[in-house]
C-alpha cells in the first residue's frame, strides 16, 4: 500500500511531478511551497515551507517528491527534510 505523497515545490517543475505521480497512481493530497499558490490546477491542500514544524511532523507520515528544477535548491531542500525525518 502507497503512503500518501505530498509535493515539496508546486511550481512548473511541480505540476508536471503532479501529472506524473497522479497518472502513476499516487494519491497526491497537498504541497509545500513559499507562498500559497492561486491557480492550484490540482486542488491540493498547502501545508506551508517545508522547513515550518506542521510540514515537518507530516514529513514521516506521507512520501514526499521534491519537484523543484533547481538542482542546488533540491539538493538544499533534501538535506533538510532528510535530516529532519
């Protein structure tokens, strides 16, 4: 049985991680992002940075898909939820 996976980024990059992992069959339930987005294309809930306490404590429960295009800003973002998990 597949966690529920949330998306760390919700931007270009993010939504096309979004048509992915939802045409593969992932039960995406919400995203993490700097602000909240307004075009929010697949109606997913914003749970915040991930670096804020509540994202953080949901990190352990859900699978997580870091969709940022920037290869230092992920790389970043992975050393931070890796060590916080």
């Amino acid at each position: 049985m597949n966690k529920k996976v949330f998306l760390i980024g919700y931007s270009e990059h993010g939504r096309v991680a979004a048509d992915i992992l939802l045409r593969s069959g992932r039960d995406l339930i919400a995203y993490c992002e700097n602000e909240e987005k307004k075009d929010n294309i697949y109606e997913l809930e914003y749970w915040g940075v991930e670096t804020n306490p509540d994202a953080q404590e949901k990190l352990s429960a859900h699978d997580y898909f870091i969709a940022v295009g920037n290869s230092v800003t992920r790389d970043k973002i992975y050393s931070h939820v890796s060590h916080s998990n």
